[in-house]
C-alpha cells in the first residue's frame, strides 16, 4: 500500500486521501459523502482510502491523529486537511480552491 500510496499522491492531480477506522462511527458517516465526492470527480481526482489501524507508518508520517481525516495532495505535497464529519459542499470549495 505505501508503493501505491506514494505514487497517487505524486500526481499533478489532486489526490483526496480518507484517513479512516473500521471502528469509527464519523467515519461510517463520512464514507458516503467521500464516495459521491470521488464519483463526481471520477476523472479530475485521485483518492485513497487509508484504514488507520492498518497504514500505521503514512498515519505517522502524516501526523494523523483522529478520523475521520481527509487530506487532498497535489505532487506529493498535502494542500489542505480536515478531521472530523464535514458538509459535501465544503469538501467540493476545497477541492476547486486547489485545482
């Protein structure tokens, strides 16, 4: 997974990265939400799924300390992070304001 990881993020796409636990409550929540966002953007963005419990080392390196947390990359780089349940449309003015 960090092979596939590193590679997605490095896109010049944007790469929306759901940093989630099979545990959390938000983050049941949230999967819909992520999965309509990436539906949307089904050609204009990467995205990822990265189980906490599992991805311990990208959680680390990524200072990941609560889920649900999404994270948008752009040539490897995180342009912008949100933890905690959040609106579509926010999601979708962070999404346009990195394009």
């Amino acid at each position: 997974m960090r092979k596939l990881f590193k590679k997605t993020i490095a896109s010049e796409n944007l790469t929306l990265v759901y940093f989630f636990a099979s545990w959390c409550v938000p983050c049941k929540l949230m999967r819909p939400t992520v999965e309509k966002i990436v539906e949307e953007g089904a050609t204009a963005i990467n995205s990822l799924e990265i189980d906490v419990e599992l991805e311990k080392a990208i959680v680390k390196k990524y200072k990941i300390k609560g889920v649900p947390t999404l994270v948008l990359f752009k040539n490897g780089l995180p342009m912008w992070r949100h933890t905690g349940v959040m609106p579509i449309e926010d999601i979708r003015l962070a999404i346009n304001e990195h394009r």
